[in-house]
C-alpha cells in the first residue's frame, strides 16, 4: 500500500474491509494514539492495552463504517476522541473500583458484627467478675488494665507499694481467669 495514501482513501479502503488499509492505519496510528493514551493515563502498560484493544474493536466492529468525516474534520481527530474517550473511562472505573475498595476495607479494629455480640457478652461477663473482686484488686485492676497505669502511678493513687501492686494486680489476674474460665467452658 502506497505511504502516501491520505485519510479520505484509507477510510474508503477501511471500509471495504482491505486488511492491507488496516495494516497500514495500524503501522500510521499506534505510535501516536499510544503517546495519547499515556499522557492521558500516565501508565503505559495501561496505556498498551487500550490502545490494543482499539484497534481489535475498530476491526471486529468494522467501526470505519461510521466515520463521516465531513463531520468529524479529519481521521485523526476521530481517533483523538475516541482514544482519549477510552481512556475517560478507564479512569472512570478505576476511580469507581478504589472507592468500592475503600468501602468495603475494614479498619484494623473492625470487629464483626457475630464477634461484636460475643464481644459485648464477654466485657460484660469480665465487669461483673471484676465487681466481685476484692475492693483494692478492683482498683488495682482496674487502673492497670483499663487505664494503663505504671505500678508506680498505681502505688502512689492507692498510697501503697509498688510490690502490693504487683501482687494484688497477680491475684486479680489470678482470680478473673478462674472465674472467666468457669463461664467460657
């Protein structure tokens, strides 16, 4: 096919059907659309497969046939929007598929809604077996676990030493675990 064949010929010939015009709007076009694309997308594998798919669409779909160029001005313009349409829409769903993920992306202390039941059973299960704890293990409990405070801050709320703490925080352990375990199993 001749290189000097100019847009109004080879749309005829597209047409018709004439792989050879394709062949040769194929070799004139990818470059420049491929160039497009990644302007557009700033991603050229992307970029690649769209341009790719393209070209398989306008011979399949035979889309030449739908060209008019008196109102379109030229061929290059025809593929111009068309490319950078395809593009629009590619970003399009890949701006609607990040918004899908981040709603359905759960958060790091997400609890499920079954474990948000068995959750609100067990806290409430561990208060009422903190309740029965003795006065100072409550308190000392309490402020380590649930406030998270050092021995030393403990000791010196309660006006005691750092080693009651210490012991009276063990048996406290020492007692829930007894207790949770009875209600668990």
């Amino acid at each position: 096919m001749s290189a000097s064949i100019n847009d109004i010929e080879l749309l005829a010939q597209l047409k018709t059907g004439s792989p050879d015009a394709f062949q040769h709007f194929y070799t004139t076009y990818r470059q420049w659309l491929y160039v497009t694309a990644v302007s557009i997308l700033r991603n050229e594998t992307e970029a690649q497969e769209l341009v790719q798919d393209f070209f398989v669409d306008f011979w399949q779909k035979n889309m030449a046939t739908r060209i008019d160029l008196s109102t379109t001005n030229s061929l290059k313009n025809f593929l111009f929007v068309s490319i950078r349409n395809r593009c629009l829409n590619s970003i399009s769903k890949d701006n609607t598929r990040l918004k899908r993920l981040k709603d359905i992306m759960l958060s790091d202390n997400y609890t499920y809604p079954q474990n948000r039941l068995e959750n609100n059973e067990l806290k409430e299960q561990l208060e009422t077996a903190i309740s029965q704890l003795p006065e100072r293990q409550s308190i000392a409990f309490r402020l380590a676990y649930q406030e998270h405070k050092t021995r030393k801050e403990i000791a010196a709320f309660m006006d005691t030493s750092e080693e009651t703490v210490k012991k009276q925080v063990a048996n406290a352990l020492k007692t829930l675990r007894a207790s949770l375990k009875k209600i668990l199993f």
